[in-house]
C-alpha cells in the first residue's frame, strides 16, 4: 500500500486519476489552510462534493479500516487534513467537531504564529501557548493526528512532550539535508520519532535542495534518517501541488496577512526534478530507495506501512 503523508492538490478527476497513475492508494489531503470555520466547512464540502461525483475513483476515509476497504474497492483513499489550526478558533471543542465530519490530521500552525504557537518562520519561537497545550489534548482525544511540519521548533518539540499520542512531521526533511527554516534539527526528528511518530521526507523542491537533487541523494537522506531513527519512523509526504494555476503559490503561502504587491511579484511554483514530478513517479522513488539499500520491506514500510502503523495508533477504529 502506497500512502502519501500530504498533498495540496486542487482537486479534479483528473487530478485523482494522475495520483492514480502512480500506484498511490491513500493521500493525506489538505482542505483547510487559511480559512476560519465557515471556510473550512465549506471547503470540506466542496471535497464531500467531489468524492460523491468521482465515487469510482475516490473516497473520504476515517479509519484504518475504511482504508483497506477503499483498498479492496480500487478507489484513492483520501484523509482529510488541515495545515492550520486558525478554523478550530479558540476552543478545544472544535477538534472533536471537525473530527465527526472527517478531518484526522491538524497542523499546529502553517507559515505564522497564532493562538496555539509559533511557525517556522517567526524570528522568535515562543513555544506552545497554554490555548495550544489544551488544543493538543483536545486533538488527542478526538483522535486527530497533530501535525508540526510547518511549526517553529521550540513549539513543535513542546508539542511532541504535550502529546499523549505519538505525532506527525507530515511533509520536511531533516535540515541538514537541506537548509531552510521548514525543516528541522535531528533533536527534534528525534525527539518525534521516540514517542512513536513518523516523519513524512518532502519533495517539494525548495525543501529538499532543488530540481537538480538526484534520485540517489534524496533516497540516500530517506536511507540515513531511517538509520538514525529507525526505518519505521521514516515515510514520503511528497506535498504534490496538482492542478493548481500559475498564481495560485502567493495565497498557499501567504493568505491574506502578506499579499504581493504586484502579479509579477506573486512567486511561482518551482520545478520539479525529473525523476520525481508528482506523484505519477511513486514507481521511480520505489526504484530508488530499493537502489539506495532499502529491502524490500524497509522500502514497503517507508512508502506506506509506516503511516498505516500510525493511522492505527491515533484514528479511532
């Protein structure tokens, strides 16, 4: 079973069938990232919508075992995610809400700080806020998978030790691999990987050194993290960004608190490498992680049986 820790895909046929086409089986995806509770209902909607009239290919899944019902049924299991948490607004009783209409995984904070903590990106990390303490407990119990890929790293290691359920890096790579402030230090891929989580390695390029990275230096980092932390703690989270228009970037990274001045100021996707351009080149990252040492095994684990394992552990069955 192939599973993909997230994409950010705008979702079409199309788009389904192109995941598809790369033996994917389940996809975390992403269907709230800027928006406050009505935008994010509405954007699980738009989603149900989907599902509904690509029933053949694609279905929302809650469970461990409706993905290995929507396994046997040939259709693209979807788990449903937010990379922020601003839609749960202040009150620990919204992680239960959006868990009764499908959402299974929840990202502490995307590219700024809010109530719960701080991002990557903040020039200080102020840790986790007493609001995020009980917002975590609160995702634990509704069993929700946290999410810290996008979080700064003081708050995203207070957020491992806050957890009673083991976490989430669900897309980013270890920074010596690549230096941006959206990956993270060993401590803390450590610190993840011994309560029992699982870090999804991205390909997004700019998080993994560029289009020009080869298949065998990539697969070569997937190979020495998972002798770090163990080989089950090591999984893809390729961040596919499927379907969307050339101008679309400013918002995802963006939304409204940092808009570009000007179109042509508006940054743009960046290229792929050739080896991997999407997820319709899952059979080429096979291909390299079996070339970079992996057995068989291993290699299944990394590209599925990990996440499974902790779906398992965290989604109520």
């Amino acid at each position: 079973m192939i599973i993909d820790g997230l994409q950010i895909n705008d979702w079409s046929r199309d788009v389904i069938e192109e995941v598809r086409s790369g033996g994917v089986d389940v996809v975390h995806a992403t269907v709230g990232v800027w928006e406050d509770m009505a935008g994010a209902m509405t954007r699980i909607g738009a989603f149900r919508h989907l599902c509904r009239h690509n029933a053949d290919l694609i279905r929302i899944t809650r469970s461990v075992e409706e993905i290995h019902e929507a396994k046997a049924d040939d259709v693209l299991a979807v788990v449903l995610g937010f990379q922020n948490s601003s839609m749960l607004g202040d009150d620990p009783e919204m992680a239960g809400i959006f868990a009764d209409v499908g959402i299974r995984v929840i990202q502490i904070t995307y590219n700024i700080a809010n109530h719960l903590g701080s991002s990557c990106w903040e020039p200080n990390d102020g840790g986790l806020t007493r609001a995020g303490h009980r917002m975590v407990s609160a995702l634990n119990d509704a069993g929700v998978l946290v999410d810290i890929s996008h979080v700064g790293n003081v708050t995203g290691r207070e957020t491992v030790d806050a957890s009673s359920q083991p976490i989430a890096i669900t897309h980013g790579n270890p920074i010596a691999f690549c230096d941006s402030p959206r990956n993270k230090p060993d401590e803390l891929v450590s610190a993840v990987a011994d309560r029992g989580g699982v870090i999804g390695c991205t390909l997004y390029p700019l998080f993994m050194g560029g289009a020009d990275v080869t298949r065998s230096e990539y697969c070569g980092m997937v190979a020495a993290l998972s002798e770090q932390i163990g080989v089950e703690h090591v999984a893809i989270g390729s961040d596919a960004v499927l379907g969307w228009s050339p101008d679309a970037l400013g918002w995802m990274r963006n939304g409204r608190w940092d808009r570009a001045t000007a179109p042509s100021a508006a940054p743009s996707f960046p290229p792929w490498p050739e080896w991997f351009d999407g997820p319709k080149d899952f059979g080429s990252l096979s291909d390299g992680l079996d070339g970079a040492g992996f057995t068989s095994t291993e290699r299944d684990l990394v590209l599925g049986g990990n996440w499974l394992r902790l779906f398992g552990e965290v989604f109520p069955s």
